[in-house]
C-alpha cells in the first residue's frame, strides 16, 4: 500500500464524516473509491447517516456562535497555519488527489498548491473586511455599513478540483467568521478526508474543531439535503449545469444565498494576425490538460478562415507529441478519464459531432494496451458553427475547430452558446483585444488576450454568466458573499430629526 495511506490512516473503510471529531467507520452504506488510473480499490468510505448530518449541523452552529466572535485577524492567524501546514504536505496530498482523481502529478501538487494561495490572500483580507461610511442628510447623524458573518456555508463539489475549489470557498468563508461544511464528491472522498484532517488539526489546536466539518454521500441525495436545510444560509456548488439548477432552484425555494460555479463551453479566437507558436502551445495545455476535465478546459476554437489550416496542421503536431498514461509516471501529460459514463460520454459526442457534418482531425478513440479502459486520445474536430453539438459542454479532451471571417463573426459564434465561464483570443492588435474585452465583445466572466481559457489565478474573482451560473469564487470582493451587509445610523445629537424633513410630532 502507498504510504500515504498509510500516513492518513486510510486502509479498510474509513469514514467520511466529521463534525469536530470522526464518526464511526462501520455505520451506514458504504462507497469503495476506485483509482482511473488502473481500476483498483483505494479504500471504501462510509456514508454519512442521518445522525451524523444532524450532529455535523449542531457542531457546525455551535462553532459558529464562537468562531464568529474571534476578531478576524485572529481567525486570519489560523487560516496562516493551516495554509503552512498544506504546505508541508503538498506532496503527499498532491499525490492523492493524482491517484483518485487521474490527474497528472504536477497538476496534483498545483491544485494544493491553490489552496495554499488562497490561504494566503485569505489572510491578508482578513485585515480588509471593510465597510463605507457615507454622509447622512440629517445633522448630528452618521451613517455607515458593516458586514457580519452568515453562518454554517455549504460547500458541495466536484471530482475534477477535490480539494482547490473547496479551499476557494473554505479560507474565504473562515475569515470572514463563517464555519463549513463540506459536502464532497463520492468519486474524490479521500482528497476530502485528507484535506479535513490537516485543516481540522490546527482549527482544533485554536479551540473550533467544528469549524470544517464534512459529511460524505453516493448520488445527489446528500447534497440535495443540505441545499433544502434552511439552518445553511449560503450553499457554494460546483458540477454541471444540470446540478446547478437543481440546487439553485431549491436554495431559491427557502430564500437562501448560492453561489453556482457550473459548466462552460471555452473557446478561443485565434486572429490571422496571432503568434502561432503561442497559440498553439496555450492551446495543447488548454484543451488536454487534466484530460480535458476542466471547466475551463478550451473546448472550441475559432480560427480565421485564412490561417485555419496551418494552424490545424501545427496543432496536430503538438497533439502527436503527448504522452498519455499513468499520471504518477514522470513524462507523463495525459492521464484517464474518471469513470466509463465518461468515456461514453466522449465517445457518444464524436459519433455526432461526425452525424452532424464534423470531421475528426486526430484522435477520437478509446485506447487500448493501458492499464485500464479509461484512456482515451485527445481529438481535434473540423466543425462548423451551426452543429448542435459545439453548444453542448462534453467533459473530456474534445476540440472543435472552427472556421469564421472575422473578428466580428468569431465574438458571435464564442458568445452564441448556453454557458459563459472563460474565453480567450489571441491576436497582436490592441484596437482588437479591446473590442473582445468590450461590452460588445465576450460575454463571459473571463476574458484573457493571448494566454488559454484555463487557469485561474488568485486574486481575481472566478466565476461565469448564463448557465455557468454568475457565481463568483476566491479573489476580488467576493468575500461579500459570505456575509451580511448592515447599514448603521448613529444619532449624536439631542433632536430626533426625521428624514425628508418630515414633521411627527406627539404634543
């Protein structure tokens, strides 16, 4: 057995919920956790029973009414060392995540690597929780705003990010005296068990062991629950569009707060007038990176008709390059899809990609010879823009070419889709990066010039429009989210002057 299992403690079946201290293991269903990378059995996590969402809920309020207390640059502090201690286990937990969820190494340790940035900003805001003053229409007043903690946040998330987008959520939410509860997926629990471990510690080591809990479920059954319990006033989920609406619709239901990072449908415009070595290359690491399981993944590209073809041909080239296999392996650059719905999945979007008039470029096969039925080839599709199938976001290393006239043509074809997360164009003229950047350009909450749609860098607020969701995560103000504004008047004068001069007197 690796021995970082044996380090976490994560042999038999173990389990998945914590509410301040770890429940028992042989309680309830249970969910064997198996490695796309060659099929086995990692470990079987148990699900969280009734009970023990129930106690996680208590713990998590009961923290909460403390934790909300401590002046935030305290509650910084512990943000400080749990970010110190990820760092002291990148490694090992960069190597989970790679071994359950299929991603290369390197791509392992940078996600940790995210949740050790985001601790850091988290830190820093912990000293910028501010407020505005403002001048009130009535002498010997003042006015001014505060924001205060919501409570328990839930935090549902996807197999593909197991333990950066929680973090995303997680360190801001702390900060800001809020306490978490996390519900992850079924398909990553061990990334999660690992990651609650190393931040309960020092949380616990500060006298708030519930401040993240986590609670662990098979199906949608779990996170459904949590979005209906009006105990939780903010419920943050990453997943599909499909996913999104039905949280969105029931945390709407009980007037609840979301914030929904869901599917997006990328697309770069490339300019006959782009430095093609750049493209190309921002391209290849876009479209293949984490076998294409990003939601931010380049999933169309939008050529000038006049350069189309040279740069297909130097695409293909890259393509022909890459080296697919076990993601633990040095050298390695694409690993597995994470499960056969997966596969089914890329394979059902080729076969109507080619009923609807596109044409495989490279790749679009299923490979054989690897340790398991998972791997696939990244594909390049000659497609037009009015197939149905380039508006449909498929998970996995699919990538539409295709062709337009112009600037004004591609800004429509990226933007005439249902999803709106990342875009990006790549073109040596400022006067047309900046008509991409303007109102009437993209219509995605990332637009970048001349690098990749993926990516996201701490610091700016990450999130999309249409279906994607309009959440927003991580940087910029959207600390907002994970509180409550409070308007405050303060009378220091000995008249009771109303406002609009209105007159009420009683004698």
């Amino acid at each position: 057995m690796d021995k970082i299992f044996q380090e976490w403690g994560l042999g038999g079946t173990i389990s998945g919920t914590f509410d301040g201290k770890w429940h028992p293991a042989d309680t309830g269903r249970t969910v064997p956790v198996k490695s796309p990378i060659d099929g086995s059995v990692l470990a079987t996590v148990s699900c969280t029973t009734d009970q023990g969402y129930e106690a996680v809920l208590r713990s998590s309020w009961d923290t909460f009414h403390r934790w909300r207390l401590l002046p935030a640059p305290k509650r910084g502090e512990v943000i400080r060392r749990i970010g110190n201690a990820l760092r002291e286990h990148k490694d090992s937990l960069g190597r989970l995540v790679t071994m359950e969820m299929g991603k290369i190494l390197a791509e392992g340790q940078g996600e940790v690597q995210e949740a050790i940035d985001i601790a850091d900003f988290a830190v820093g805001l912990s000293r910028q929780l501010y407020g505005n003053t403002m001048h009130s229409e009535r002498p010997g007043h003042r006015m001014y705003e505060q924001w205060h903690p919501l409570g328990p946040v839930g935090v549902i998330t996807a197999f593909n990010f197991p333990v950066a987008v929680w973090a995303w959520n997680a360190m801001i939410a702390a900060v800001c005296g809020d306490t978490v509860i996390w519900k992850a997926s079924e398909l990553t629990p061990l990334s999660a068990v690992v990651t609650t471990k190393i931040c309960a510690e020092l949380a616990s080591q500060h006298g708030f062991p519930g401040l993240f809990t986590l609670i662990t479920g098979e199906g949608a059954a779990l996170g459904a629950k949590l979005a209906a319990d009006s105990r939780v006033p903010l419920i943050s989920a990453t997943g599909s569009c499909r996913m999104g609406r039905a949280v969105g619709e029931t945390v709407a239901k009980r007037l609840g707060r979301s914030i929904l990072e869901l599917g997006g449908n990328n697309a770069i415009i490339v300019l006959e007038d782009a430095d093609l070595d750049l493209t190309v290359r921002a391209t290849l690491f876009g479209a293949v990176g984490t076998a294409g399981q990003r939601c931010t993944t380049i999933r169309r590209a939008i050529v000038e008709e006049s350069i189309v073809d040279e740069f297909t041909k130097r695409l293909v080239r890259g393509y022909r390059q890459l080296t697919i296999g076990n993601p633990l392996h040095e050298g390695v650059l694409v690993g597995p899809l994470i499960h056969e719905q997966a596969v089914a999945q890329f394979e059902r979007a080729i076969s109507t990609a080619i009923e609807q008039g596109g044409k495989v470029v490279y790749g679009g096969k299923r490979l054989n010879g690897m340790p398991n039925q998972l791997y696939v080839e990244p594909t390049i599709i000659s497609a037009r823009k009015d197939m149905a199938i380039v508006k449909e976001e498929t998970f996995a290393p699919i990538l539409y070419i295709i062709p337009v006239a112009d600037i004004d043509e591609a800004i429509e074809v990226q933007n005439d889709v249902p999803q709106g997360l990342s875009s990006a164009i790549f073109t040596r003229s400022l006067k047309t990066a900046e008509q991409f950047l303007s109102a009437a350009g993209s219509d995605c909450g990332i637009a970048n010039v001349n690098i990749g749609t993926s990516g996201a860098e701490i610091g700016g607020a990450f999130g999309g429009e249409k279906e994607t969701g309009g959440g927003r995560e991580a940087g910029s103000d959207a600390w907002k989210q994970y509180m409550r504004r409070q308007t405050c008047t303060i009378n220091y004068s000995d008249a009771l002057p109303l406002a609009q001069g209105i007159k009420f007197e009683t004698s």
